[in-house]
C-alpha cells in the first residue's frame, strides 16, 4: 500500500516563506515524478511544480524565481521551498507522485496555504 503524506503549509505574512514536504512509503518502486499541485476553491486544480526523473524541473510561470521543487533520494521524500509568498498564492497544495512501474498516480492528503496580513 503506498502513502504519500505532507507536512508543512499553514499561516504566513505575503513575503513570508513556508517549506512543503512530502512523504512516500510503502512502495517497492521507485517514484518516476513528483508533482505540486494547488486547487483554490471555483478555480480549479492548477500544476504549481514537478520534478522528473533525469530532467529539471518546472515550474508555472507565477512561481518561477520564488518557489523551489527538490527532493531526497535517501529518505524518498520532495519538498516545495515556498519564498515571497503572495496572496494569490494561498490554496490547498497536494503532492502527488507517479509510479510508472504502477501505471498510476497517488494523492497525498492536502494542506492548506494561506498569504494574509
């Protein structure tokens, strides 16, 4: 059974910073991407970053130059370095992971962002 959980997100001030984490277990396959999505409420769900397999990442363009996608081998986890926060981007981030050897994708829980004074 494969888990992806996420920590971080919460509260900050617009320029503030938060760190997103996410966790895969359970598989005795190698994760092929890991992506960050957001979803805002009547907007939809909107691909924020991914990371692939021996290529760069890639970002949207709101993000570039501030948000920053990496991950660690060892402890199979990504993280998402969110800097010069703005309103616009609070949302419900999930991470989700492809696992070609699956054929599918899995979802982490979700967790919530918000930019506000």
């Amino acid at each position: 059974q494969v888990h992806v959980v996420q920590s971080g997100g919460g509260l900050v001030q617009p320029g503030g910073s938060l760190k997103l984490t996410c966790a895969v277990s359970g598989s005795t396959f190698s994760v092929d991407a890991w992506y960050w999505y957001r979803q805002i409420p009547g907007k939809g769900r909107e691909l924020v970053a991914g990371l692939f397999s021996g290529d760069n990442p890639d970002y949207i363009d709101s993000v570039k130059g501030r948000f920053t996608i990496s991950r660690d081998n060892a402890e199979n986890t990504v993280a998402l370095q969110m800097n010069s926060l703005k309103p616009e981007d609070s949302a419900v981030y999930l991470c989700a992971v492809y696992i070609a050897n699956r054929g599918q994708d899995f979802w982490g829980q979700g967790t919530q962002v918000t930019v506000s004074t």
